[in-house]
C-alpha cells in the first residue's frame, strides 16, 4: 500500500482539479478576457489535449496518493463531446468517492445533465455574477443572458443535483449591487450561492486590491437582511466559510481568498488540458505529464511516483504570503484561471 504524501508544508493531497478544455464560449473579465482571447487567439489544437484515457490514468495515480475527490474545469468543461464517458471512467476508479464540475451552465441542457448524473457526476457548481442582463453580459464578455444560467441551474435541480452550487465573483463597484438580489433569488431553493473575492488570477490583467470587496463586507450586507449564522460541518474540508439564514432560508457560502487566505489548508493538485500538473493557481513550475505518457510511456509506478515526488516538494502558499506583507504584490506568475482550471 503507497503512503500518502504530505508536502512541505504538511497538507495531504486530497484533491485533483482536471481542466479539459482551454477553450470557453465566455470571455468572463476576470478569468478570459476579450482582450486577450480574442478572435486572433490561438486555442490548443485537439492534439495537444490529454485524451479521456491520458486523464483517467492521472487521476487513478492521484488516487492511489489519497486523492479521494476530482472536479471537471475548463475552460468550459461541457466544450469536450461526450462528456459522460469520461464521468463513467473517472467514477470507476478505486478510491474516488466525489466528482463534481464546475461550469457556465450555457450548454447544460436537460438531457446532457441528466447523462451526466447517470455516469456518476455527484455535484454541480454554476457560475453567475448577477441576475441583470447588462451586469452578467459586461462580466461575461459576451451576450449571454442570466436567464440561460437559470434554465441550466434548473435542469441541474431536475437531474439530481442537489443542492446546486452557484459561484458568484464579486468586483467592487461592478457587480456588488448583486449580492442581495442573487442571495434573495435562491433563498428557499435547494441552491447555495458562493461569494468569491474577486481575484488576483486571468493573466496580465490590471488587478487592484480596491476592486475586492472583502468577504466580511459580503456578510455585513447579507446579515443586516437575513440574520446569519455558521454552519461549516466539515470546515476542514472546504474553501468556503458556509452560513446559514436564521429564518431557514437556506445556506451562502463565502470564500475570502484575498482577505482571509486558506493556503495551509489547501490540499489540491491541478491537471492542465495540456497535460501540466500545478501545485497552486500561482506556482512558477509544473509537472509535464502529456511528455511522460507520450514520449517516456511511464508505467502506473512511475506515474504515481512522478505525482508523489512534485507533492513532496510542494511549498506554495502565494495567498497567504501576499495577505502577510499586506500589499498587493503581483505573483511570481500571472496564471490565466482558463488554463489552469480555476
């Protein structure tokens, strides 16, 4: 039996993120910008993507290491065709309990979620900034419109998938006037919308600490509406800081990466579409592992090995350092959140 690495910091490993796509039909502000995705971008070509098998096998090695929970990202996940069958081979894998996805929700018919919940995807997470067509379309780059995102969250409730997650980023002075309409839309509905600050990823952009409202802010407002009250029954497990409304209306979730980082407890792997294995949103090298199961043709041994080795020398912690010298100091590289998988 492998023993399960800790890094230097003495974190297990216990989560895997899988992008699958480097491609979005969005160009959210704060992760693809328009102006750098444009139309003279130059996407991966579909060669250059690890296959469902390449995948498989990266997360049965990460498996063997402890990591017990994967989540589909992009890019856009749904952009990858038949989809379920990746869901099916990742849900056969010994020792993963929990696979969840993160998504736009802007192709999630009703059919494709419920294939999806067959194959055994457990969780879902819909991203929305606001309910406002001009908000959501400034945000998102493009002409979608909130309704959309809440057909998708509805046929996510219909498939199964409950409660739904919605991923809320909050800009200071763009979408701050949402957060009480977005809370009072799913009170009382099998849904907890997530408030993220407002991040420091998306390439070279020109991130501000004054556009992050502070979580503590998030909850100021909500709580002077609705009483809250923690409710975090594994807080060891999750990003978010969950609360619940007094009244009974349901539970928010707030995840203060800026203002009240959680490096130490961080305990996430990263697998590119490419095939690049990151230690943090922020770290400066990655793991090729496209290279070792094309050109080296590693065996599961070496594969595992290759996994455990970059975990053992893992010491990132970006967040918590920047938040000690109280600045907003720019990391060691600007990550572009699409790449990585957020």
């Amino acid at each position: 039996m492998i023993q399960p690495p800790t890094d230097r910091l003495g974190r297990p490993l216990t989560d895997l993120r899988l992008s699958l796509t480097d491609r979005c039909n969005l160009r959210c502000t704060y992760c693809m910008p328009q102006a750098l995705f444009g139309a003279k971008h130059r996407f991966l070509p579909r060669r250059d993507l690890l296959t469902f098998e390449e995948i498989s096998r990266v997360a049965s090695a990460a498996a063997r290491l402890g990591v017990t929970k994967l989540r589909l990202t992009g890019g856009e996940p749904l952009l990858r065709h038949n989809l379920a069958e990746l869901v099916t081979m990742l849900a056969a894998i010994p020792g993963i309990a929990d696979i969840a996805m993160t998504s736009n929700g802007t192709l999630l018919s009703a059919e494709h979620a419920l294939a999806l919940r067959q194959a055994g995807l457990t969780r879902l997470t819909i991203s929305l900034d606001a309910l406002d067509a001009p908000t959501v379309a400034a945000m998102s780059g493009s002409r979608i419109s909130p309704e959309q995102v809440l057909r998708a969250i509805d046929h996510a409730l219909g498939a199964g998938f409950v409660p739904v997650k919605v991923n809320m980023v909050v800009q200071a002075g763009v979408n701050e006037h949402a957060i009480i309409p977005m809370a009072a839309h799913f009170r009382h509905k099998p849904v907890i919308v997530r408030f993220i600050e407002y991040m420091d990823v998306g390439g070279p952009q020109d991130w501000r600490h004054s556009q992050v409202l502070a979580a503590r802010e998030i909850h100021r407002r909500l709580d002077a509406c609705w009483p809250l009250e923690p409710f975090d029954p594994a807080p060891s497990a999750h990003v978010a800081r969950d609360y619940r409304y007094g009244d009974g209306g349901g539970v928010i979730g707030l995840i203060a990466a800026v203002s009240q980082p959680f490096c130490r407890s961080c305990s996430r792997l990263r697998l590119s579409a490419q095939g690049m294995v990151h230690g943090c949103l922020f770290a400066s090298g990655a793991l090729d592992l496209r290279h070792a199961l094309r050109e080296e043709e590693v065996d599961d041994q070496r594969l595992t090995a290759l996994l455990s080795g970059l975990w053992q020398r893992r010491e990132d912690r970006y967040s918590e350092l920047r938040h000690s010298r109280h600045d907003a100091a720019q990391p060691p590289v600007k990550p572009f959140m699409g790449q990585l998988g957020g």
